[in-house]
C-alpha cells in the first residue's frame, strides 16, 4: 500500500470537486483516454474511457463529499483546516506515479 499527503490551499469541497473530476488532470501521455467518469454515489463503476476501449477502475465503495472518496483499489480523505485541506491518498493497488498525477491535481486547484 502507496500513501501519499498533500496539503492545498483550498476548502475540502474544491478540493474534492477537483479530484472527482478526474479525467481533467489525469495522465496527459495517454493520448488514447478521452475521459473518466465517476458517478457520484457508491455502486458506481470508475470507467476511464479511451477510443478503442474502455478501462473499469473498479466501484464506488464511498461517496461522502467533501471528506472522502473511494473506489476500486484507492481511498481519499479531505481534511478541511480552515482555508486549507489536507489530501490523504491510500492506494492499495500497484503504484501508478501518485507524485506526478497529485502534483497535475494541486496545479488545477
């Protein structure tokens, strides 16, 4: 298991705003993806979808804006401290270059 920490200076509900809307600052080397959609209640499937197939990232196992977000293989937790929040991810899966993605993720807030 992967855990990665970052803090931003925003409130935790623009902050999960943000990294719901995944498919935004997701990895721009991968010129096939097209989007990623996860809809916005457990029992959801994350599907990231690209032009010749699409990829399920596993279910909404919770849905709990602004505090927390998880499915498949990953959880993340919003801490709000005042003006600023806390991002703590957990990724049990194999790594996928968190530093890289969060750094995409913190520059869209």
């Amino acid at each position: 298991m992967t855990v990665h920490t970052l803090e931003l200076s925003t409130t935790a509900e623009r902050a999960f705003a943000a990294f719901a809307a995944i498919g935004a600052w997701w990895d721009p080397a991968d010129t096939t993806l097209q989007s990623i959609t996860i809809p916005p209640r457990v029992g959801g499937r994350v599907i990231a979808h690209h032009r010749d197939r699409d990829d399920d990232w596993g279910e909404v196992t919770r849905w709990d804006p602004p505090r927390a977000l998880a499915y498949g293989t990953i959880e993340i937790v919003f801490v709000s401290t005042g003006d600023r929040t806390i991002v703590r991810l957990e990724h049990a899966g194999r790594e996928l270059d968190w530093p890289k993605r969060l750094a995409r993720f913190a520059a869209m807030i």
